[in-house]
C-alpha cells in the first residue's frame, strides 16, 4: 500500500510540473503581442557555412551597425558552445506598417582588406542569419518544380569573376491577430490570463498580431551612391527599388562604398502561433525513418532469437541432463565436461587492467545515463530547436549530475572484482570523474586553438572556458566521490564459483577471437547508420534536427542489439573455453564505434565534398571522433554489463563441487 500511495505522489509530482511547463507553451517562448505600429527589432546570429563549418560574427563583415551600437543578446551555455553569437541588428520594423525603399546605411569605402575578405566569404558560401522574434529567417528559391526552403540568405554572389554583395532585402513578415480565447485553450491551462498579457483595458478592441513567419528576399540593386551623401538612416531612398532576386547590377570593387536598403510588407496568415515552426521542420524522410526501423527490428528479432536458443537449447539441456544423472554417472561427465563448464574455475578470474575496466564502465553508465534522460527529454518537447542552446545545456546537467552514477558502478564493479576489497576506492573514483572529461577537454582545447586562430565565434571564450572547469571540479567530481563512497559502502556481488589458483591454459582458437569481437560491431552499426546521416546533416549541414521520437525508438533498440551481440559473443568464447571475456565483452558491442568513424570520414568525403581547408576538415575529424569515443564507452558499458549478468547467472545455476 505504501509503495502505492509514494507512486500517487510521484504521478502528482510530474503533472504538476508538467503543467507548469506547459503553462508557457515549449517551444521557444510564449506568445508576444504587439499592437500596430509597435517596434519590432530583428537580430543577427553568426555567419555560418557549411564549406568551412567555422561561424563569425556578423560584423566581422563591412555591414550597416545599429546607431545605438552592438549589443549582445542573452545567452545560455549551450549557445556559446554552439558557436552562436546573438547581437542586434540596424533592421527596425512597425507592426503591421508595410515600408519600402528604406535607405539603411552607405558603408565605408572598402579597404583592400575588407575587400578580400569579402570575396573570400562569398567563395566560402556564408549565410547571413537572421532572427525575429525568436524565428530564422527562411529564404525559398525554386529548383524545376520544387520548392526549396533555406535558413538565412548569402552573403553574396560570384558571377563571371565579378562579385556582387545583395544590398537590398525584401523581408516579408507573416502575422496572425492575436486572439484572447483562443490562447489560454492553445496553452493547455485553464488560467491562461496569468500567463498571458490582456489587452488594454478589459480587452479593448485595439488589434494585436504575433509574429508567425519571417521570410527574406535577398537582392542586388544598382544603388546610386551619391544621391544618398545627406540621407538618414531609416530615411527613404531618393528613387524606386525594384527588387529582382534573378539579376545582379552593382558589383563590389575596392575603395567604393556600399549602400544598403531594405522593405517590409506583412501578411495576415491563418498559421495559429503552435505550428509557426512547422515551416522549419518540414519533416522530410519520415518514411526513412520507420524504414531504420523497421531494419533494426528485424536485427534485433534475429538476435533475440539466438539468444533464446543459447538460453533454452543449450544451458536449460546441459543443466536438466547434468542434474538427472546419479553420482557415478555425474563423476564421469565430470571427466568429459564440455565447453563453458570447464572454465567453471577461471571464468571469475580478475581481468587485465580491471581499474582501467571499471572507470570506463562507470564513464559508460554516466554517458549512456544522459543520452536516455535527454533524448527523452527532447522527445517530449522541453528541447525544441525553437529555443537554442537548450539540448547541449541539458546534455551538460545530465552529464554532471549523472556522475554518482559513474562513482558508484566504478567502485562497486571494483570490489567484485577484488572480492570486496576496498583498498583503492577512492582513486577508482578519482580517475572515473577525470578519464572522459579528461580526453573531452583535450580534444576541444585543441579544435579551440585552431577556432581562436582563424578568430571564429565558434571558439569557446577563455571565460567560458574557466566555467567548464570550474562545472568539472567543484559540481562534477565530487558527485562522481560521492557515488564512489556509496558505492564502497554497498555490498560487492557475490560470485557463484571459486577462482582456482592456476588459471587454466585456454586451447588454440581456429581464427583469433579479436576479429569475431571486431567483426561484431557490424550488427549495432546497421540497426544506427540510416538515424546517423539524420544527425550528421543537422549537425554539419545546418538542418535543424527534431525527430527526437524516432532518435528515442533507434537508441533504445541500439541498446537491446548491443547487449544480445555481446552476449551471444561471450558464450561462444566461454564454449571453446576461453575465459577473458571481460574485455571482449565490452568491445564486442563497443567496436560499432569503429564503424561510426569510418561512417564520419565517409560522409566528409562524399557529402560535406565542399568543406574548404585542413582547419575545417581538422574541426570535423576532432567532434567526430569525440562523439565516436563517447559512444563507445556506452555501447560497451551494455555489452559488458549484460555479459556480466548472463555469467553470473550461468555459472549460478550450474551446480559443481
């Protein structure tokens, strides 16, 4: 009963908070309303480009400033780490105020300098990244009969050797009138008033819109340069623009300055402020997905299977023929044990390097522990792309807070092995709460290096970069201690036989077991590989990744592949009486990371064709073999922790004197 009623309180609990959540509407940010007329003030992110995988500040480039200077818009940690740098920008739109011909600025002549780089940001493919009100802007072309969508438009074009930068934008601005009724019903709460702001007075007739759409056209117009010598910012351009996105007319030459325009119309639109996103997130393949799906189940049905036949065949068989004869027939069989019995006295025997075992399981279970809480996380909606940063904010918390997890296996799987020995306990911890965290820093110190060398906004911050030290030291760490110390005090599990003195000699194998160990990494791969070109493109080709129901399917069923491959590979290397299976066991499922590598470098060889440089190519290499690394320690961690119990549980249930 009291079990029932702590699980009412739990369920209560998380309704609540959910509710709470949902009060103000996940992605992103509530609603905002704006009456007619009122300011809207567009941002700008970084410059980005999926040639160089490097982004830079928008005003890196010759670009208009606003007049009251740039300002840094807020940040979470997980935008910094992405590189993004939100500022404002001189665009000023009036709600529902259709404007054109707005002169914005006629920059400074251009120095030689600015003037390469220019060219060699256009050369480059950089996309300018526009915000309004927490949306990108979206740019469509046509393509034959298709019609393609695209975050951000470029910086400019090459055309016949001449470069042209786009001067003039056509923003169009989709809005829908803002409706009292209906958004307390679209927040999910029924005292939607608080949350909300209400209209003047008791809900005066006065219209309010929120923005649900944000699209540019971006254009190249032959500015005349002098007509605009005495003309204010936000002032109107001397004589007619006519914007046409097919032709360019005013090439960029050195020492001459450039003009910048803009216009804006808004558009009543019937998309409600929920799916205002929906345009971004187009989902594209979906039947692709079920397809990976559908091939991991069919792996994961033929693994099963087998390892239903090694459970009832073969153990249940050997057992129930063992326990039926008398004793003179029992001592005979003694004689003519086969295959996994014999081991029977080494099969517990501590493996080579067991701390360095044990931390790597511990950092598994740590890794593994967060890719489930934040997939899962993501797949209920509290990490929607709408608000940024939020996913790898999320991912470092869960990190951090899962490392009693890592403390405790690490220490706990150390007793086992030492059979409840507690002398080193505390440097098993020590070196678990610094091994992955210890390679990670490496890894990214190094990328940074190069980052600060070419002065991209991807570099982390030297004052961020102390922040992550200091999230290491004093929250990561002690946590892992704490586990570490709970997990000394924690009983050690029990093993079901006695490890003889003498190991014994394991006879000559057929081909050498490290290749069928290898070679076993295949299985998880191919339940993985459709899911990874998903994230590697929304990684490296800016699309924004959001099937986190399908990621949620694809990782649970990697996990299940995993633990099946190691373990139908651990009692094949048990039955011709090898008994190392500790280390295999963990690489057995741990070796798809292998494959996930060479995947990596194939797709920067034939999809990311474009990446410019050995610096960008470098970046690539160094983030994927970070992630290569992290999925190893998790995959092999359920590799080795199912292999682990499967022993246990053989050898517990055979009886031998």
């Amino acid at each position: 009963m009291d079990h029932f009623s702590n699980f009412k309180i739990w369920v209560l609990t998380l309704s609540l908070i959910f509710q709470s959540v949902y009060g103000f509407y996940l992605p992103g940010s509530y609603p905002h309303k704006y009456n007619v007329g009122e300011a809207l003030s567009v941002k700008v992110n970084s410059i980005t480009s999926i040639d160089t995988e490097m982004p830079f500040s928008y005003y890196s480039l010759p670009f208009c400033q606003p007049a009251e200077g740039i300002k840094d818009s807020a940040e979470n940690l997980g935008e910094l780490l992405m590189g993004d740098r939100i500022e404002n920008s001189p665009y000023r739109f009036k709600m529902h105020v259709n404007e054109s011909e707005i002169f914005l600025c006629r920059a400074d002549p251009l120095s030689t300098e600015n003037f390469k780089l220019l060219k060699k940001r256009i050369d480059e493919m950089y996309q300018v990244n526009l915000i309004l009100d927490n949306l990108p802007a979206i740019r469509y072309t046509k393509k034959e009969a298709y019609l393609l969508r695209w975050t951000g438009y470029p910086v400019g074009i090459k055309v016949q050797d001449a470069y042209y930068v786009f001067n003039h934008l056509k923003f169009k601005v989709l809005v829908h009138k803002y409706e009292e009724a209906n958004m307390a019903r679209v927040m999910g709460t029924g005292d939607g008033a608080e949350v909300i702001p209400t209209i003047g007075n008791g809900g005066s007739d006065i219209p309010g819109y929120m923005v649900v759409g944000f699209e540019v056209v971006p254009c190249n117009f032959m500015h005349n340069v002098q007509s605009v010598k005495n003309s204010k910012m936000y002032g109107k351009y001397p004589s007619p623009i006519k914007c046409d996105p097919t032709t360019v007319a005013m090439p960029i030459r050195e020492n001459e300055p450039i003009v910048f325009t803009y216009e804006v119309t808004f558009e009543e639109s019937d998309i409600k402020w929920p799916s205002r996103w929906d345009a971004y997130l187009r989902m594209e393949g979906s039947k692709v997905h079920w397809f990976s799906i559908m091939n991991s189940l069919m792996v994961i049905t033929f693994l099963a299977g087998i390892v239903l036949v090694i459970f009832l065949r073969t153990v249940r068989r050997d057992l129930t023929r063992y326990e039926e004869l008398d004793k003179e027939a029992q001592a005979q069989m003694n004689e003519e044990l086969s295959g996994w019995k014999l081991v029977v006295g080494d099969v517990f025997r501590a493996p080579t390097n067991a701390s360095l075992l044990c931390v790597m399981v511990g950092d598994g279970v740590q890794i593994l522990g967060m890719a489930v809480v934040t997939i899962l996380f993501a797949a209920l909606g509290f990490m929607s792309p709408a608000s940024r940063g939020t996913l790898i904010t999320g991912m470092l918390i869960f990190y951090m807070i899962l490392g009693i997890a890592a403390g405790y296996v690490a220490v706990r799987l150390w007793r086992t092995i030492g059979c409840g020995d507690h002398k080193g306990w505390v440097s098993v911890s020590w070196r678990a709460a610094c091994f992955f965290p210890g390679i990670a820093f490496f890894i990214l110190t190094i990328l940074n290096f190069l980052l600060w060398g070419s002065h991209s906004t991807g570099a982390i911050p030297i004052s961020l970069f102390v922040v992550l030290i200091l999230l290491w030291f004093c929250i990561s760490v002690p946590l892992t201690l704490i586990g570490g110390y709970f997990g000394a005090k924690a009983p050690h599990i029990e093993y079901p036989v006695r490890t003889n003195q003498i190991p014994r000699e394991i006879p000559a194998q057929k081909y050498p077991s490290w290749l069928l160990v290898l070679g076993a990494g295949t299985l998880p791969f191919g339940t993985l590989f459709i899911e990874l070109f998903f994230i590697m493109s929304s990684i490296w080709m800016g699309r924004v990744y959001y099937v986190f129901g399908f990621l949620l399917i694809v990782f649970i069923l990697l996990v299940v592949v995993c633990a099946e491959v190691s373990l139908v590979l651990t009692y094949m290397h048990l039955c011709v009486e090898d008994w190392k299976w500790w280390w295999k066991s963990f690489f057995a499922s741990g070796s798809v990371a292998i494959y996930i590598f060479l995947y990596s470098i194939n797709y920067l060889v034939f999809d990311l064709k474009s990446l410019s440089g050995p610096i960008s190519a470098t970046l690539y290499l160094g983030y994927s073999l970070l992630m290569v690394l992290a999925i190893m320690f998790a995959t092999g961690t359920v590799g080795f922790l199912s292999s682990f119990w499967f022993v246990h549980y053989l050898f517990s249930s055979v009886k031998l004197d």
